[in-house]
C-alpha cells in the first residue's frame, strides 16, 4: 500500500481492506480550493467573457464594434440577465439574452 501510495495509485479496495483492519469507515472527498460563492462567480465572469468576446467578434466583422470602456459592467450585466444557475456547469455555451443591452461607442 505504501509503495502505491507514494505513487499516486492506492485503490479503493486496498483502502477499504485497511479501514476495515482498523475498525474505520473509509471515507474520501473532493475538497475545493476555493469557496463555492467564489467558484460560482468565477465560472459565470467566464461564461459571460466567452459568450461576450464572441458577440464583440462577430459585430466587429459588421464594422459595430463595441468599446471595451465597459466590459466589466457589459459582463456583470450578461451575468445577471443572462445567466442562471444551471447555465454555469451544464456544458451547453448557447445562451442568448433578450435582455442584454450593447452599448456602442
């Protein structure tokens, strides 16, 4: 177990072999770095920058380019009209916002 362990590959059979030799229950967890608030506003500034940065792309291409002056609020503001809570983890990038305004320079 020791030399497994030192190598990054201990099993949850020999761990559960070793807990029940010492009269323990095995437990094992994922503990973040962050706290959650923290993970959840990092992952919607990255969505919202994503999903702005490619409408920012697109209207450039139309010769509308949009000024960067306000990003932050552009962001904070797709944040809270646009995005839920299962938009954060789900995968799906689709997200389309009737009420996000553009402003131009």
């Amino acid at each position: 177990m020791e030399k497994s362990e030192a190598a990054e590959k201990v099993r949850l059979e020999t761990l559960r072999r070793a807990a029940d030799a010492l009269d323990c229950v095995l437990v094992y967890a994922l503990v973040p770095k962050k706290q959650l608030q923290q993970m959840v506003e990092d992952q919607a500034r990255k969505i919202a920058i994503d999903h702005l940065s490619r409408v920012s792309h697109s209207m450039a291409l139309e010769d509308q380019a949009v000024a960067n002056d306000d990003l932050e609020l552009r962001v904070q503001e797709f944040i809270d009209n646009s995005l839920g809570q299962r938009d954060l983890w789900n995968g799906k990038r689709r997200i389309f916002s009737k009420n996000l305004t553009v402003r131009r320079p």
